[in-house]
C-alpha cells in the first residue's frame, strides 16, 4: 500500500513536469544566470563599467523568459484549438456509431420478430409435402 502511495506521487510529479515545458526552460534560464552574474563579480571589481554585467545578465534572462511564455502561450493557443476540434470531431463519430449499433439492433430485433411470425404461420398451417410441391 505504501508503495502504491510513493508509485502515485511520483507519477503524479512526473506530470506535472511534463506538462508546461515553459516552466522548465524558465527554470533552466535562471539557473544558468546564477553562474553568469557569479562570473561577472570579478569584472566589476577589475572595472567600472562592470557594473552593467549582472543587470544586463538579469535583463536577458527576463527577456529570454517572456519570449518563452509568449511564444509557448501562442503555441499552446492553436494547439489548443486544434485539439479541441478533433475532440468535437471524435464525439460526433462516437454519437455516429451508437446510432448505427441502435439501427443494426433494431433491425435485429424485426429480422427475429419477422422469423419467429413465419415459424408460428407455418406452425398454424401444417402442410404436407405434397401439398407444397403443387403451391
């Protein structure tokens, strides 16, 4: 039981990883400004215009990271659309097969009503073989 419970949440974090790439790249981007703005401590001390490195470093990752969202929300947008017509899609073809399965059953349903009333006027009417050779 206790592993079921560690197998669920587990996989319930790897969804949610894997779910919004944005959320990853952004991670990434700011992760690697740590080591940039690090870097750019020593040159600030070696000259004046250092200074500008680590807001200029900050800067790009906070353009970097909008871009990301933006153009992964525009992404998202057409894909969402997309896949909302396919679901829309695919409903209409399940509603399209559960009338054909109504129709064939119903049909079976008159075929074995039909068979059964030409079993009983054949039961109500015996006739003797030589009596159909002259029909």
């Amino acid at each position: 039981m206790a592993s079921e419970d560690s197998g669920r949440s587990e996989q319930s974090n790897e969804e949610g990883k894997h779910r919004d790439p944005r959320v990853e790249i952004s991670g990434r981007i700011w992760g690697m400004l740590i080591p940039v703005v690090a870097l750019s401590i020593p040159f600030c001390a070696l000259s004046r215009v250092g200074i500008v490195l680590p807001f200029f470093a900050i800067g790009v990752a906070g353009l970097a990271t909008a871009c990301v969202w933006y153009i992964g929300g525009k992404r998202e947008g057409i894909g969402g659309k997309e896949n909302q017509r396919l679901q829309q899609r695919i409903k209409e073809l399940e509603e399209r097969l559960a009338n054909v399965e109504t129709i064939s059953r119903f049909e079976m349903q008159l075929a074995a009503r039909e068979k059964a009333a030409l079993e009983d006027s054949h039961r109500q009417s015996p006739q003797s073989p030589g009596q159909k050779e002259s029909a």
